[in-house]
C-alpha cells in the first residue's frame, strides 16, 4: 500500500515540499519517492527482501522517512528504536526484532545484528547516501496480509513488545483517516518519534493528504511556537505534555498565533484545565484521540463536538471501531460501571511479533484488544478514563514501568528497597516519585544521585522527578507491595519537587 501511494503523491503534487528537515531543507513528494527508490535499490543489494526485519535506529527525519518507505517497497517489515531509549533498552528490542538490517546514525548498542550507520544529510541528494543505487526495481504486487511495521511497546512487566502492523490494519487506518480522499493538507509540525504508532500507521494517509511537514528532532516548546506563528499554521497537535509546555511558556502571548484553528491530541488523557486553557489562549477548537500502541485506532471527540465531552471524556468510538468495557472474566459491565477497557476493529494488530502467548494474553474471548485502561460510559456513549488496570503511568506521552526503574534503582548502593509510584503534574501529566528505604537513613541518596545512576539504562523520561525516604514500604497480607497503599500515603503528604 505505502509503495502505491508515494508513488501516487509523487504524480500528484510533484515538487510540492512534503517535509521540512530539522535544519531547514526541503523535500519534496517527487523526491520521497524517487529517493525511496534508489534505497531500495541498495536494500536488494544487502540481501534485503520480503519478510525480513529493517530496524531504524534513526532520530526523526527524512532518513527515517525513506528508508521506511524503502523497506515497504521491497516488502521488508521496519520497526523503529525510540533514539531517546538508553542503549539496553535500545539491545532489548532488536533482541526481540531480530532485525537483517539496522540503519543508525552514531552511538549504536552492541548487539549481534548488520548496523550500517548512515550520516545525517544537509541536502536531499545524500539521504541515505550510502543506500542509494541508481537501479531499477519492480514494484510489489499489492498484497493485504503482507506485514508492514512493528511497533513496540511494552507489556505490564515492562518488557517490550512488537505489535505487528500489516497492509490490512494500515489500509483500514488510512481510510478511517482520509477515506480515498487526496489533498486538502495543510502546514503541520511533527514533534514526536517516529518510531510510535502515530508515524508508523499514518504516513499513507499523511501522504494523500499532501501537506507540508516541519520535521522536529527534539520538541521544544518554544521552537515549536515559533514554527506555528512563523509558518502559519492552522493546526496544532501532540500530547497534552506538550500542550500544557507551550502554554506555560512565559512568552506565549507574544506569539501570533491567529492562524491556529484547530487543536488535536493524544497520546494520554489531556486534563480539564489545560483542555479549558488550551481552547482560550489558541483561541481554537479542540479534539481529543484516545487508542493504544496494539489497536491502532480507537475513539475521540470531534471539533463539533460540545466542549464538555473533551474535558470530561475521552470521547466515542471511532466508525468501525468496537469499545467493550469488560470485568476480570470478559464479560461486560453494566452501562456506567468500571471495568477494563477492550478495543475491537480491522485496525487492531495482527499479532506481538515473536510473542504468540503476550498475544493470547492481549485480547478477551470476544477478540478485543485489552487497553489495560480502567474507565465506563456514560449515558451519552463518552468513555471516561479512571486509571489503569497495569502499573504503568504516563509521563509526558511516554510509558513508564514502575517495575522497570525499580530493577535499576534497587543496585543503587545507597537503596535497601525501593518502589516508584507515580503523582499527578500540571505539565507532564504524571511523575515518578522513588520511594525508598535507604541503607543508612543518617546519609540517604538524593534525587540527583539516583537519577545519574540510572542515566545509563534507561531513558531520560523514565528517571523519578521526586524522591521519598522512609522507614519500610508497606506490604500486603501477601507480603507484596502494597502500591495502592503507598500511593495513597504519598498523596495525602506534601511534596518538594526536586530534580526536574
């Protein structure tokens, strides 16, 4: 599918520009593909072909752009590394994508896998320069069962996972997107990786719609307010994190922003004051996506919509999409009572790649996909989020396992025990607070030391913000962590913030 249509958008809007390189230049649709084509040409020389695994280990960028479109025109599957990962988280998934093939720039983990690290380009001519043959390949047949991407995420023990994507779920998003519409694209900021879901599934429909893209390596709130007023933008979209960081810009109303009409976005429950403060300082109308790295797409509200739904829910499904709210036997609830949210639709991942039990385990009797959301509908067929079923909390739009900081945390010299739990933040969403119990309570380590520690193994979202010393952590009667206890004990105490 990816093949026909840049090949399509190609013929179409031509010299058009399609994204806008972090540092200014421009490539245009005709380019994409015929730059996409050239790197094919150099995947076949690899010994790359259909079915194997392309791993990009690649900031965003154009780089990452084609040689995803590359990898689909010679039928390979990409998966992409989340660059921010620190190096054994990056190890962990390619163990599990057992990619032929990872494209990387510098600073790549050991690991038993062909890298071929490629230089950040300054004009179109050298993406990928070392790819590119001046050869002529054939394009695949269309083929809905072929797969596509992998997606990773991570399971409840924090261990990731690849929900696999192929032309069938692609397709289905894609005309939920834009039907088979082509055009009407307008000026747009992409500020997130491009190895997540949004990227990975959507860039057909991005394709079709032909508008221009200003491609951020690393978001910065002031950056990408001076994008939008610079570029007059008429859309803003990203996670609430995100959000709520432009508005706490000191300058904000400095920028002209009159262009701005519409806001979306995603990636994790957006608060009641930041979707009230967004709708009044943009002065633009907001709408809200809600769905999981393993479904694909799932529900929302619309900009018609009265702005009450998107403040106190997460919306209504999608067309075509099934939402089952379900107890701990699969079986659902009643209207307007909590349980686990489950999502059904043809966009729904074929399967985790490699995993056939974690797939088992991700969808009920009923094949809906467990979000691992707790919420309930209302009498107007709003879902509304009451927490989550797993242990995992969302900071910023990034994921993040408590159990998997703890593991790092606990080598810690100066820890004797530990567990991270996480805490309501105006801007980011939710933090992580380490609460632990220190070997010597006379001298216990500081949030400074402990996020230095871990620096090295995991991911800068991933580092607790705040620190709490106690003298044990309570347990249940199973002598288990007992999470909801300690939360609940952290929340009725005050805070110093500390670290950010």
């Amino acid at each position: 599918m990816l093949p026909q249509i840049a090949l399509e958008a190609a013929r179409r809007f031509g010299e058009t520009t399609a994204y806008v390189a972090p540092d200014g230049w421009a490539l245009s649709y005709a380019e994409v593909d015929q730059l996409s084509d050239r790197v094919v040409a150099g995947f076949r020389h690899r010994g790359i072909g259909v079915g194997d695994v392309v791993a990009l280990l690649l900031p965003p960028g154009v780089e990452y752009l084609v040689a995803y479109l590359a990898a689909a025109k010679v039928g390979a599957i990409t998966t992409g590394v989340n660059d921010r990962l620190a190096h054994p988280e990056q190890a962990a998934v390619l163990a599990i994508a057992a990619p032929k093939l990872v494209v990387a720039h510098a600073g790549v983990p050991d690991v038993p896998f062909p890298v071929e690290e490629s230089v950040p380009a300054d004009r179109p001519a050298d993406v990928l320069a070392a790819f590119q043959r001046d050869e002529t390949v054939p394009l695949l047949a269309p083929d809905d069962d072929r797969a596509v991407a992998i997606v990773f995420t991570s399971g409840t023990t924090g261990q990731p996972k690849g929900a696999l994507y192929t032309n069938r779920q692609l397709g289905f998003i894609t005309r939920t997107d834009v039907g088979d519409t082509w055009g009407g694209g307008s000026r747009n900021v992409s500020g997130t990786s491009f190895a997540h879901l949004g990227f990975m599934t959507k860039l057909a429909g991005n394709l079709m719609r032909g508008g221009t893209t200003f491609i951020m390596r690393r978001w910065r709130a002031r950056a990408a307010l001076d994008l939008f007023a610079r570029e007059h933008m008429t859309t803003v979209a990203g996670v609430p994190t995100q959000l709520a960081l432009m508005l706490a810009d000191p300058d904000f109303d400095a920028f002209d922003l009159s262009s701005v009409q519409y806001i979306v976005v995603g990636g994790a429950p957006i608060t009641p004051a930041t979707a009230t403060e967004a709708r009044s300082r943009f002065g633009a109308r907001l709408a809200t996506r809600y769905s999981c790295t393993e479904a694909g797409i799932g529900l929302g509200t619309s900009f018609d919509d009265p702005d009450e739904d998107a403040i106190v829910s997460v919306g209504r499904p999608h067309p075509a999409v099934d939402l089952a709210v379900v107890d701990a036997a699969d079986d659902p609830v009643e209207v307007g009572s909590v349980g686990q949210v489950c999502l059904r639709s043809p966009a729904v991942m074929a399967e985790y790649w490699h995993d056939p039990e974690a797939t088992r385990a991700a969808f009920t009797r009923s094949g809906h996909v467990r979000t691992g959301d707790l919420g309930w509908v209302d009498d107007r067929g709003r879902l509304r989020l009451v927490g989550r079923s797993k242990e995992m909390y969302v900071r910023g739009g990034y994921n993040v396992y408590p159990v998997e900081v703890e593991a790092v945390l606990s080598n810690h010299p100066g820890v004797a025990a530990v567990a991270v739990v996480a805490a309501p933040d105006p801007v980011m969403g939710e933090v992580g607070i380490a609460v632990i119990v220190p070997s010597d309570p006379s001298s216990p380590p500081t949030i400074d030391a402990l996020r230095e520690f871990a620096r090295a193994q995991l991911a800068a979202y991933k580092l607790p913000d705040r620190i709490e010393s106690v003298a044990e952590l309570p347990l249940t009667p199973g002598e288990k962590l007992d999470r909801r206890a300690l939360t609940k004990a952290i929340a009725s105490t005050s805070h110093r913030r500390v670290g950010r």
